[in-house]
C-alpha cells in the first residue's frame, strides 16, 4: 500500500519487486503453530492488546464448561 500523495506502483514494478522478493529467500519458508507466548506477543503487536489472552481463554473456556454441563445434566434428566 504506497502513501496516500504518491501513486500505486504499475503490474510490471510489482511482479519484478515480488520476484526479487521470493528469490532472496532462502530456504524456503516453513509454517508452524505458534506456541501460547509466541500468539499472544503476535496479538499484542498486531492489534495493540496488552493482557492476558490466556486469562481471557480460560474463563472463556470455564464458561463453555459451565454451559454443557447444563446442557447434559438437563438432557440426562430428560431421558429418564
């Protein structure tokens, strides 16, 4: 994305740019999961978030719990 006063380069400057990009990496990229450390200063640094994901994630995930507890105890119940 060029600044907003100067023009969006053409097809042929960007083909040649992204070709040059892909042929001074080396080797290959490899994709991974990020561990919990590695996604939460990813998150951080992308959207400006500075707590706890995880704290977030467990009560999150407690609450989730809590529902299908719920949900099998009154479907048990119904079934007899």
């Amino acid at each position: 994305m060029p600044p907003k006063k100067e023009p969006r380069p053409d097809a042929a400057k960007l083909k040649k740019t992204i070709s040059s990009l892909l042929n001074t990496i080396e080797p290959p990229l490899a994709l991974r999961r990020l561990n919990r450390v590695e996604y939460e200063l990813t998150v951080r640094d992308l959207l400006g978030i500075d707590t706890s994901l995880a704290d977030l994630f467990v009560s999150h995930l407690q609450h989730l719990e809590l529902e299908a507890d719920k949900f099998a105890t009154g479907t048990l119940e119904g079934l007899h």
